[in-house]
C-alpha cells in the first residue's frame, strides 16, 4: 500500500487531520488500533472552543454540532458556598460549545466514509519504520495478514500510550512533566441538567464540576485520590459526594438520576519537544497532555493538526517546507499556553494534600480577584474560549 501521509490514530488529531488533508486534495491513510465502535462511544470530555466550532463550521462537518450542540456564553466559579459568574460573550465576543468528543469522532468518521477515504479500524502491532530516511514505512496487522503502508510522511496521532513518541531516538525528545496528586471521578447520568452553564466548584472536600451532554443528561465529575478504584465508588456515594460538594448557599443542586457511566482519569500536565523527528510529526495527547480543568485537550488536538495540514499542503503544492520545518516551534506557543492555563485552573479549584492554611487563605484570595476583577474575569475568558491560532490558514475566517 502506498499513500502520501500515513495517520496513525483515529481520535480527534487523525481523523481531522485525514479531513483536512482531504480538503486540501492530499491522500492519507489512517490506521486505528481498536474497533470503530469503540472509538465511537469513548466517552471524553466535550468543551469545543470558539476557533474549533468554526473549523468543524467552515470544513463541512458542523451540521449535528450546530443542531445539538449547546452554546455557552459564560461558566461559573463557586467557592466558598457561593456562584459567580464569567460572562465570557460579553468580555470576549466568543463563547464555547459543549458538544461530546465521540460525537465530533462520528462526524469525521462520516465525513471521511462519505469521501471514500481509507480508516483502517483494528490494526494491530503498528510500528513505524525509516522516519529519519526518504520513505518511511508503517507495518501492521489487519486480520492475522501483515501489511506494509508506505508513505511521504507520518503523523503520530496515537495519543499518550501510542507507539509513535516512542519511535524517536533516545536523546531527541525531552519531556517536561507534572502529575497531580488527584483524579476525576466523572459520571454520565440521566437527569436534566439544573442549570444551563457549567460550574466549576472549589470545596473543602474538593473540586466538582457541574456539566452536561444533553437537555436530558448530566455530566459531573468530583476531585478523587489518584490511587482510588472506582469499585469503591457505589452510586449513592457518589450522589452523597456531589450533593455536599455542590450544596450552595442559593440552594441550588445538580438533579440525581441514574448513573449510566462511571470512571477514574488521573491527572497530568506533559509536554514533549520538539514534535517533529525526520518524516514523523506528532499531534494531539501523543505529544501533549494537560489536565481537564481548562476544557483544552481535544481543542489541542484540532490545533496541531490544523498547522499540520497547512504545512503538508504547502509542502506538497510548492515542495517549500518551510512551514514543516517551523510546525513544533508554531505548536507549541500556544500549547504552553494553555498548559499554563490549564495548570492555573487546576490549582485555584482543587484541594492540594500539602496546601497549608496560607495557601487555602491564597487560593480563595485568587478566586475572588479572578471573579470580581474585571481584567482578571476577561483573562480567564479570554484563554478559555481559545487563544487566537498564531499563523492564519486556509480555513481560518
Ligand atoms: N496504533 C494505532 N492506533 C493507536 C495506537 C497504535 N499503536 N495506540 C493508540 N492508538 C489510537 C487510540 O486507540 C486512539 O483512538 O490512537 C487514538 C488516539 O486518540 P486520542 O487518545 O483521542 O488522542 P487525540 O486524537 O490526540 O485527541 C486528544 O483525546 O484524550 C483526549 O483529552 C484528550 O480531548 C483530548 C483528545
Ligand atoms: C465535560 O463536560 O466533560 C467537561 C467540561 C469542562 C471541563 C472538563 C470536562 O473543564
């Protein structure tokens, strides 16, 4: 087989990248290691920001998003019993969509079916051969038969446990790191959301937050030990959990239903550098990881791989590569950023096991500068509806 960009992974960073590479009339491959099923109802986190609603908009795929998407113009930060609210359309202009990840995957795996494009789900023992020579080779098993994909160029989109990042040389990469001494319990349940906005909620029990899918499902999720086991969580405590940890002075409270979903992420912030390594170029969770608090990671992975395929397109339309040679160094700006972000969010909401009371005391003094400040307020709206993308495209609008 042979194909001009081989795309290995099938989440949000591969199969936009397929998408937009299609677009630009460049062929790709994209090899998956699980099932379609599987890739379709992981369930994910869901916060869209503006730039990449306009993307999913602007390329052809925001028909069900814009059906049933719900469009949020501000969230609130509760602490101390009470909610406040940031007001992101008015500090901003923009404001975000909460619309389930595996929901954004089904559309690209439509959108691509549609096109005739090639996803090969299931693929097993991937490993990818001669990125630091002229073609490079991804080798892998497809229904007990070995198969041979070769290609121009290899984008490692196989999130934090793929084998891509680990293909590079020893020596090459480097790795900045933070694992965080928590985790979120995060539930699927069957009730109306109580209110139409997010709510982030400091407690002295620990973080909550308040989500939802659906005008008939919500999304919570609560602070945990990293090292808990989510067979110790039966649904009442869980409920029990929310309801103290959410119970404001205003009375108001998630509604309960039945728990449909249930499980443990643990924490991390992560960066590797550069992202590029000869004919390979890493995109998405394969590179970079940042904490939940900041509703970042999928919106991360559309980011990259956009710059991505406006370098390959540039590459393979003028066989300039300028623009590749500069992808890591354009990346990561902005994912430092939201690395910042994200690791700010995380530390004003969560209860730390070694903050002493001077940081408890510094903590609610940082919550209420960020919700009465109106400078504060539009920093944090700012960041949280997305950052400008640093180079423009052809998709930008
Ligand atoms: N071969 C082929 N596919 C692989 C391999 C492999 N060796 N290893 C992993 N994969 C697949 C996974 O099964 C997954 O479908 O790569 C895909 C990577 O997708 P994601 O983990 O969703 O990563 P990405 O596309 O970068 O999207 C980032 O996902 O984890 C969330 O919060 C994160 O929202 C962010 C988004
Ligand atoms: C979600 O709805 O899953 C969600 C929302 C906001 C976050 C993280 C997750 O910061």
């Amino acid at each position: 087989m042979q194909t001009q960009v081989a795309i290995i992974g099938a989440g949000p960073a591969g199969l936009m990248l397929a998408h937009l590479l299609h677009l630009a009339g460049i062929e790709s491959v994209v090899l998956e290691a699980r099932s379609r099923e599987y890739v379709e109802s992981r369930v994910r986190a869901g916060v869209l920001e503006q730039g990449t609603v306009n993307l999913l908009n602007t390329t052809g795929l925001g028909e069900r998003m814009r059906r049933v998407g719900l469009l949020h113009h501000g969230i609130e930060l509760a602490f101390a019993g009470k909610r406040h609210r940031i007001d992101m359309q008015a500090l901003t202009g923009d404001a975000v969509t909460v619309y389930a990840q595996h929901e954004v995957v089904k559309d690209l795996i439509q959108a691509r079916t549609l096109s005739g494009g090639e996803i090969i789900f299931d693929a097993a023992n991937v490993g990818i051969h001669g990125i630091d020579g002229n073609s490079p080779v991804v080798r892998f098993e497809k229904d007990g038969s070995l198969q041979e994909l070769h290609c121009t160029y290899i984008a490692g989109c196989d999130g934090f446990h793929g084998i891509c990042r680990p293909s590079v040389p020893k020596g090459v990469l480097t790795t900045y790191e933070r694992i965080y001494p928590f985790a979120w319990l995060g539930i699927l349940a069957d009730a109306a959301p109580s209110q139409d906005e997010l709510v982030y909620m400091n407690h002295d029990r620990g973080f909550a937050l308040f989500s939802m899918r659906s005008p008939k499902v919500t999304r919570l999720y609560l602070q945990c030990d990293p090292d808990d086991d989510i067979k110790n969580w039966s649904d009442d405590r869980i409920w029990d959990e929310l309801l103290l940890r959410f119970r404001c002075k205003d009375g108001w409270l998630p509604n309960v239903g039945k728990i449909t979903q249930k499980s443990i992420t643990p924490m991390r912030s992560f960066v590797t550098e550069p992202m590029q390594y000869g004919r390979l170029f890493l995109a998405g969770d394969a590179v970079h990881i940042v904490p939940p608090t900041g509703a970042k990671g999928m919106n991360l992975a559309v980011a990259d791989v956009r710059v991505l395929a406006q370098a390959l397109a540039e590459n393979f339309e003028t066989g300039s590569k300028t623009l590749l040679d500069r992808y890591s160094e354009i990346c990561l700006r902005r994912i430092w950023k939201a690395q910042r972000f994200s690791w700010w969010m995380t530390s004003i909401l969560h209860k730390f096991p070694e903050a002493n009371p001077f940081d408890q005391r510094r903590q609610m003094a940082e919550l209420d500068y960020v919700t009465s400040s109106q400078v504060a307020s539009q920093s944090l709206a700012e960041n949280y509806v997305g950052l400008p993308m640093d180079v423009p495209d052809r998709w930008s609008n």
